[in-house]
C-alpha cells in the first residue's frame, strides 16, 4: 500500500505545485536550494581523489541536454578522480531502465546519476542500488517512496518557476508591456512542463497587468502545434504574443505564424532549438528563448552525490538557474546552456 | 581432411548462432574478466533480463515458420501488462493473471481471425494492430503508470525465487522446454513447418491451414500476455510504454537464432540463444564503459552481420 500512498502523495503535491506555486518546489514539496551552493571545495578534492570512487550515469534517453548533463557530471568527476564506468540512456522504456542499473551495478559504482523515468515503475528499478547502499542523485524526478537522505542524496532540476517567470517577463518586453496572448501549455501530469507553464501564467496575471491571456489551449501531441495554433489566430488575429511549452511545439507554432503571414505576433518558448533560435537572431516572430543550464545540473548532481559519500549533509532539492537567450546573446546563451558552440546557422545570420 | 568433411557438412546457417553466442560469450569474457562480466550475478541478470523478450521469440518462432508475422506484440505486452495492473488493483493475483493472459490471447486470436479466414496478409493486419492496440495501452489508464502491489504476484512473475533459483529463469526454461516440444515432437509443429513450407501442399494433404494460421497468432498473443505478466512482475508497475522497443530485438533473435523470415524453418532453442545474446550484447557494451552512440553503433554492426550469414545461407 505504501507505494500507492506515496504515489498519490506525490501527484497530489504535484497538483497543489501547479496551481499555487511561486517558486519552484520539490516534488515532496521540499524547498529549493541554489546549485552554486552545492560544491565540493578545494580543500575536499584530494581526500575525494584517494578515495578512487566511480559512478555510472544512467540516463533516460539521449538529446543535447543529456550530453550537456553529461558534460558537467564528467567534468567534475574528472576534477575529483572519480571514473566514469557506466553510461546508458534507456530510451524512455521503464525496463531498459531497470535492466541498466541491474547491469551498471556488476561494476559496483559508488554513485549513481539518473532521470527515473516516473515515480511508479522506478520505485522497484532503483531498489538494488539503493539496498547496496550507492549514493543516488536523480535529475527532475523521484521515484515513489524515497526518503531524504536515507535514500537518496539530492534531486536536482532547473529552476522551474523561474523558466516559466523570465519566459513571461521576456513576452511582455518584447509586446511592450501591453496586449493579448495566447497560452500553449503542455496537457499532461508532468511535473516539469506543468511547473514551467503555471509560472509563466502567474507572472503575466501578477506582475504584468496590461497584458491578458485570451486564448489558452492544451497540447498533448507535439505534432498538433500547427492547426493549434491556427485555430487560436482565427479566433484571435491581434495576438500580440504566444508563449509556446516547450521548442518542439513552437517550431509548428511558427510555421503556422508564417502561412498566415504574421510578422507581429511575438514568440516566447522553452528549451533551445536550433529552427527556433534561427528564426529570432533573423529578428522573426520569436522574441526569446529560456534555457536551463544543463552542464550546472550535471556538476551539481556529481557534486551532490560526492558531498553525500563524504557524509556531509546535501540539500534534498536542488535547482540550476534559468537563462533568457535573445538574439544578442544567443552564442553566450548556447554555450551556457549546453556547453556547445552554437550551430554556425545562428552565427553567420 | 576429416574435420574438412565435417566443415563442409556443418549446416552453417543452423550454426551460426552457436558460433556467434560462443564468440560474443568469449569475447567478452576476456576483455571484462575484470569488470564483473563473469559474475554469476551478471550472468544471470542477463537472463532475467532477456526472459519477457525469450517468451516472445518463442511465439515468434511459430508465426515466422508457419509463413506469417506478427508486429503487433509490442503493443499486446503493454495491453497485457495494464490489464493485469488494474485488475490486481481491486482483485486477487488470479484476476491480473487471467486478464493478462486474456487480452494476449484475444488480441492474438484478433489477429488470427483477420489473417486466417478474412484473408488479410499478416504483415498489414499486425502492422494496423500495432497501432490500434498502442493506442489502447495509452488510453486505458491515461498515460498512468500503475503499481502492482500484489507480493505474490511480483514473487511469481518477477523477483521471486524457487529453490534459489529465480521465477523469470524458470519461465524461461519452462517456456523453452514446452516451446521445443510443441515445434519439434508435437503434430501441432509438424503442421506449421508444413504449411510455413508450402500452405498449397499441405492443404491438399489434409492440414486445416486457417486453423493453424488463427493458432500461431493466437499463441504469439499469449506469449506477448505473459511477457507482459513478467514486466509488470519484474518492474512492479505496468505502463503503456511497455514492450515498445521490443520489436526489433525480437525478431533479430529469432532470425539470428535460425528461423526463416518465409516460412518452413525455425528452432526455439536458436531462439533463446539469439535473445540471450542480444541481452549478452547490451550488457557487454555497458561494462565496455562505451558512449552511448557507439553501444548502438557496435550492436546494429554485430546483429547486422548475424543476421546477414543466417539469411545467406537460407536463401540457397
């Protein structure tokens, strides 16, 4: 019963997040602790060294955020002597995840760095690693039942609130701080989308009062973004702005933006693209881009996990910042962001 | 000279996976002796890991010999997997059994009867079902995942252990074993080899062929309801995401284990050794401590090469 508890626990919580939250908050509710607060310090690095610990990076799937999450986790395990033996994605199949660790742990890593794929399936996937007491640090999610720090040493995610926050006050900059939007948001129980999409909506009902939401609509399917956002310019054809969930809606969102030949309506989404950032450093309907720093997630998670192996005491919840990427400072943004140069499209524009 | 001979006589194509097991085992071994490879830990992990994909091969194996296909499993694991969550939700352990079972050998029997008697070519009718049945999975509990609290049933079907030996090794030996002598020694095998080999034939000499087309696709089903019985087990939690990757790895095991894609040809046993190697493959890559890109890279050549000196051989 436990694990049903915990669950309904989990998405209850989830639910309060969605409709109250000012800030980001964990997904048991816990307070957010800043990344740049959670560092191993000079003075650790030689006593970590001796210790020959080594850590597998378990992740969901593959994409440039993974590899940039990558990035920083290796970075700092190389800074602290620590070897990287295992690297999976699972490719979003809750058995390929249970079967990597299973496997991962033949080399018995002292850490574990991982995105549980959800709460329910992963409760009994991370079960071994955590009975064989290796240091979890989980990206964005929980899996259902963990306690803090018995089992796990942090979580660690983007600041979601804030995301969502920079990605309304950016909108309102660029419409003038007056006018109409429409409000895309991602129509499922996911608790980073649903964070990201209620910030947006609060900040523009709070902090920006001559500008309204006229138009909300749910997506569920990537694919529908197009004639989603065709039928919201029919209804409403003086949108000053549409804030897109997330890049890959946004790139059919534009697409719709250009067959009716709207050169006004403004564009704010989430995640960098390349598509997306092309269309805003050629100054079109995209106004900016926030990004998460997902190299800074990887080190804090490394950093997390090591604190935690040291024994000293790890915040349970901690965030990376959020970055407002515009056309002026889309190459510093990219490399922030993803630890990459940006694609030579967005430098020779 | 005589080993020449016996070279010559050797059936490459029924041996190629016997080889290729060996080889890939050896290989491994030698250069992971040090990274936990070995282990009877590891080794067996692989075998609990490949056990849902083994059941499924072993359904495979049927269609593919008896000259159909089914895509459609993937899709019915799910189904099987959720059926089974939901009943155990508010029933005993023999409600999640029978639903699981049940919606594989229904949605197997669906098949069947498309196939079979409206004379529907296997490859579009899966193909569409496939489809239809992901969608089902996704419906049936709106993208949830749901937990599966029953002990016993996790025991039976999962992480449970039977003299110390654990419950997925022995489905899977079990599941051989009855599969072998179905496909080998029963009359039931004889007439799919038969009709896979030339369905013209063997219904002049007699053989029902639209009852043995309903049947191996209804078996396929069943064996795709108690993959999804050992996932839900294994992972204590269904979701409709299961079973999705499965597809692939299946049919690379069976082809790579010796049965052929047309029909008339086909071993269980090569079967199990094909899936083991998939799982041996995946493993190895692992503790090889390679990037990501390169496991895909390394696993699509290996497979590729398997399955290119199966099909060789079978297509003279």
């Amino acid at each position: 019963m436990s694990l049903v508890k915990h669950t309904l626990a989990i998405l209850a919580l989830l639910g309060l997040v969605a409709s109250a939250g000012a800030e980001t908050i964990g997904p048991g509710g816990e307070e957010a602790t800043p990344s740049s607060t959670v560092v191993v310090g000079d003075e650790k690095v030689a006593m970590v060294q001796a210790k020959r610990y080594s850590a597998a990076l378990l992740w969901h799937d593959q994409s440039d955020f993974v590899n940039a999450v990558t990035a920083g986790a290796s970075d700092e395990f190389e800074r602290l002597g620590i070897e990287v033996v295992a690297v999976t994605s699972a490719g979003f199949d809750a058995a390929k995840q249970r079967s990597d660790i299973e496997t991962a742990l033949a080399k018995n890593p002292d850490i574990i760095l991982s995105l549980p794929l959800d709460p329910v399936t992963s409760a009994a996937a991370f079960e071994e690693a955590k009975e064989a007491g290796v240091a979890l640090t989980f990206l964005s999610n929980l899996p259902a039942g963990y306690e803090h720090p018995k089992d796990y040493a942090a979580i660690v995610t983007d600041d979601l609130f804030q995301m969502g926050k920079q990605a309304a006050d950016a909108l309102a900059e660029a419409m003038g701080g007056e006018g109409t939007v429409g409000w895309i948001f991602h129509d499922a129980a996911y608790y980073v989308t649903n964070q990201r999409d209620n910030a947006f909506k609060t900040t523009i009902e709070n902090d920006h009062p001559n500008i309204s939401i006229v138009a909300e609509q749910g997506i569920a399917d990537p694919a529908r973004a197009e004639e989603i956002a065709n039928a919201m310019l029919l209804k409403h054809p003086d949108l000053g702005g549409i804030y897109v969930t997330w890049a890959g809606p946004a790139e059919g969102v534009l697409a719709a933006l250009r067959a009716n030949g709207n050169d006004s309506t403004k564009i704010v989404t989430l995640d960098l693209s390349e598509p997306i950032a092309l269309d805003m450093v050629r100054g079109g309907n995209v106004a900016a881009i926030v990004a998460d720093e997902a190299y800074e997630l990887g080190r804090a998670m490394a950093a997390s996990a090591v604190l935690d192996l040291v024994g000293e005491e790890v915040p349970p919840f901690v965030v990376a910042p959020a970055i407002t990427v515009k056309a002026a400072n889309v190459v510093e943004g990219w490399k922030r962001s993803l630890n990459i140069d940006p694609p030579a499209s967005l430098t020779s524009n | 000279m005589a080993a020449l001979s016996w070279i010559k006589r050797l059936d490459l194509q029924r041996s190629v996976i016997y080889f290729g097991f060996l080889a890939i085992f050896l290989f491994f071994a030698a250069t992971l002796h040090d990274d936990g490879f070995l282990t009877t830990r590891n080794l067996t992990n692989i075998v609990l890991q490949t056990a849902p994909a083994t059941i499924m091969a072993i359904g495979l194996v049927f269609a593919l010999s008896a000259g159909e296909i089914d895509l459609s499993f993937g899709s019915i694991v799910a189904v099987s997997a959720l059926a089974a969550a939901v009943a155990m939700q508010n029933g005993p352990m023999v409600f999640g059994v029978i639903a699981g079972l049940g919606a594989g050998v229904l949605i197997g029997a669906f098949n069947g009867v498309l196939v079979a008697y409206l004379r529907l070519p296997s490859f579009l009718v899966t193909l569409a079902t496939l489809g239809l049945f992901a969608g089902i999975a996704r419906s049936m509990t709106d993208l949830r995942s749901i937990p599966v609290i029953n002990d016993t049933f996790t025991g039976f079907f999962g992480s449970g252990k039977l003299l110390g030996v654990p419950s997925l090794v022995i489905w899977t030996v079990a599941a051989v074993a009855a599969g072998h002598v179905l496909y080998r020694h029963s009359r039931f095998g004889a007439h799919v080899l038969a009709v896979g080999d030339n369905a013209r034939a063997a219904q002049v000499s007699g053989i029902k062929v639209p009852r043995i087309r309903l049947m191996v696709l209804t078996l396929c089903g069943a064996t795709a309801g108690l993959a999804g019985l050992l996932y839900a087990g294994r992972l204590q939690a269904a979701k409709y995401t299961l079973g999705e990757s499965d597809l692939m790895t299946v049919i690379a095991a069976v082809i790579v284990g010796g049965t052929a894609l047309n029909g008339g040809k086909g071993s269980i046993i090569g079967a199990l050794l094909g899936s083991l190697m998939m799982g041996m493959l995946n493993n190895g890559l692992i503790l090889m401590g390679l990037k990501v890109s390169d496991q895909m890279i390394v696993r699509g050549v290996i497979i590729l090469v398997a399955v290119a000196v199966s099909l060789r051989d079978t297509r003279r």
